[in-house]
C-alpha cells in the first residue's frame, strides 16, 4: 500500500491532522490500534471535564455547539470527535499496530501487524497519554489491598467508606482524589515534590486565558507576579503540606510539566476531606511508610503517576523531532509530532494550532 502520509493515531490529534490535510487536498492513511476514534477519551474517569474553555478548545473548522457548558464534559467531548470524524469523513484503519517506521530511499516503510505502507511523511500523533507509567516502589509487592494505575479508574463508587492511597498529584491525581472525597471515599495524595497549582478561574477569568494574555510578559515578572497572585485566590497551602517548586510555573509549562489546575481539590484539602503526605518511603501489607517518618493504613492505592507517549518502539531515535509540531528538523526528517506539546494555554487549542501548520507544510513541500 501506498499514501502521502501515514498518520499515526485516531485520537484529537490524528484526527485534527487528518481534517487538514483532507481541506488541503493531500491524500493520507490514518493508522489506529483501537476499535474506535479517541480511545483515551472513552477510558477517561467519567467527572473528567475539560480544564479549557470551549471556545479555546476546538478543534479545526468545527466549534464545540452554542448549548454545550464553558467547560466541556468527557462524555460531550468524545460524541464531538465521533462527529467531527463523520463530518470529515474520516476513516482510520482500526485495529492496526504500528511495529516500526524506517527509510527506504526517498520514503518511509512502515511495517504494521496488517502489512507494510509506504509513504512519503509521517506523522506521530499518538498523544501523551498512550503508555501508563507505574514507578517501582519497596514493598508494593508485599501490600494487601488493591492497586491500580489512574488509567483504569473510571468513578469512585468501589472506594465509598474506604481508605485510599492516591500517588502523585497532577491534574489527574488531584481530581480523582476530589472525586472520591465527594463520594464518600477518605483520599489522601502523596505529593513527592513541590507542585504549582492554579485555579481553573482567576477572579472569575478563566485561567486559560490569563496564561494566553501573560505568555508575552517577561519571565522573571511572570514568575514574581504569579506566586502572589496566587496566594491571593488559593491561599498559602505550605501548611497543608503542599510546597511550591523553585523553578516558576512558565519555566516547568516549557519543561513539559503543567500546573495542577483547581476545581475544588484545594478546599477538600482546607477542609480536612483529603489528606496529604509526602513521598513514599516504602509499602507494608496494609499501608504505607513516609519520609516524615509517618505511616498509615489504605484498602487501596491509585497510581496517579502519569504516562509516556509511548512511540519509542516504532520510531527510531534519528527520526524523531525534536519538539511537536512544524520545526526545521521535522520538516527536514519529513516525520512531524502533534499532540505532545501541553502548554497552560490548553493542548487542545495547541493541537489544532499544530495539525493546521503540519498541513500547510506537508502541502507545500509535496
């Protein structure tokens, strides 16, 4: 088999690459492990809501409906790529694994467990979130309860009345543990190290746009005037357990790491409904030991620890870009990546940024 481009993903990414080069004229196969479009999505934990406002949230061509809230639910979110696939008539090759992608003379061989495609560009648009990620702890092997990765909680109903460890505290942490306060469960997150939270509205502004109005601003005053902007609206939470790092919150975005975005964990914290502890020192068969020398019990424990794009088995190290979107090594590699950059202004509005200007590049050089 022979295309232009082989997109690599189904997911908002895939899918917003495939809208614009379909607009642009430019033939591609869409490749897709899953049975279906945005299979991260359809796994997501069901209060999941977008962290964006939904104007700022859409993908290419096609705004989220008039009726739908500021901040889109899970469920409202995955029905919009179900449709926004139809109205692109977009057709992804279901149930395909990519084993390898490799030159050959002026094209790409990618081999996949349903034969070989050649195509002329490539684009890796797996997402973030492909591979979950479960650190090694001492004597995790040796506790009783139930453990599992963050990947498959779906709702709090199983943990009611129960004691539960949640690792990590990223935006998933953060919102599962408030998930399982307000239905009932006794959460409480180890926080390792020191973490930048934000609310989801600042003074009634959503903070999606006050990190789009502040990006221009110089980094050093973004870096003083946020700490105490932020103690304003949240609090100091030092006593709480909960540290800043040193590195300034537009630093860590430029890193990869994002700032916890609040939608009620904070005051579950103020109120005595989550605890925190700090990193673990080791597992014992009921709980958990703490590097303050505390130790507790848990029926169970929730890695929140996040995840790896997971494209490191199909993709060699010297066809790799060196950041997502339209860069001159991508350009000069013919192989982009769209999807893994995830700045405070939102991954979604970043995507369609990138599939936009990926398209527009493949376009031109032919």
């Amino acid at each position: 088999m022979d295309t232009n481009v082989v997109i690599v993903g189904a997911g908002p990414a895939g899918l917003a690459v495939g809208a614009c080069l379909k607009q642009a004229g430019v033939d591609f196969t869409i490749l897709e492990k899953a049975s279906e479009v945005a299979p991260a999505w359809r796994r997501h934990y069901r209060r999941l809501h977008l962290h964006t406002v939904k104007s700022f949230s859409s993908l290419p061509f096609v705004p989220f409906p008039k009726s739908h809230p500021r901040y889109v639910p899970r469920e409202k979110v995955v029905a919009y790529l179900d449709a926004y696939a139809r109205r692109f008539s977009l057709e992804p090759r279901f149930g395909v694994t990519v084993e390898s992608i490799r030159r050959a003379g002026e094209k790409f061989l990618v081999r996949t467990d349903a034969g070989d495609i050649s195509a002329r560009k490539i684009v890796v648009a797996t997402g973030n979130n492909a591979e979950p990620i479960v650190p090694g702890f001492p004597g995790i092997e040796a506790f009783k309860g139930e453990v599992r990765h963050s990947a498959a909680y779906t709702e709090a109903t199983p943990y009611v009345g129960r004691s539960v460890l949640v690792i990590g505290m990223g935006n998933t942490g953060a919102e599962i543990a408030l998930d399982l306060a307000e239905s009932g469960a006794r959460p409480t997150i180890s926080v390792r190290k020191g973490v930048h939270i934000v609310p989801r509205q600042l003074f009634g502004v959503p903070i999606q746009m006050v990190g789009i109005a502040s990006r221009p601003m110089p980094q050093a005053l973004n870096d003083w005037m946020f700490p105490k902007i932020l103690d304003l609206a949240l609090g100091r939470l030092e006593k709480y357990g909960i540290v800043r790092p040193k590195t300034g919150i537009l630093a860590q975005i430029d890193a990869g790491r994002i700032p916890v975005i609040d939608v009620g964990t904070v005051a579950a914290i103020k109120a005595g409904r989550i605890g925190i502890l700090p990193d673990i020192i080791r597992f014992t068969e009921n709980g958990a030991k703490f590097s303050d020398g505390r130790e507790q019990e848990f029926d169970a424990v929730i890695f929140a620890t996040g995840y790896r794009p997971g494209y490191d088995g199909f993709l060699p190290a010297e066809l790799r870009p060196a950041k997502s979107g339209v860069n001159p090594r991508a350009a000069d590699l013919g192989v982009y990546l769209v999807g893994f950059h995830n700045p405070v202004t939102g991954l979604l509005r970043e995507i369609g940024i990138e599939a936009q200007a990926v398209a527009a590049d493949i376009k031109k050089r032919g």
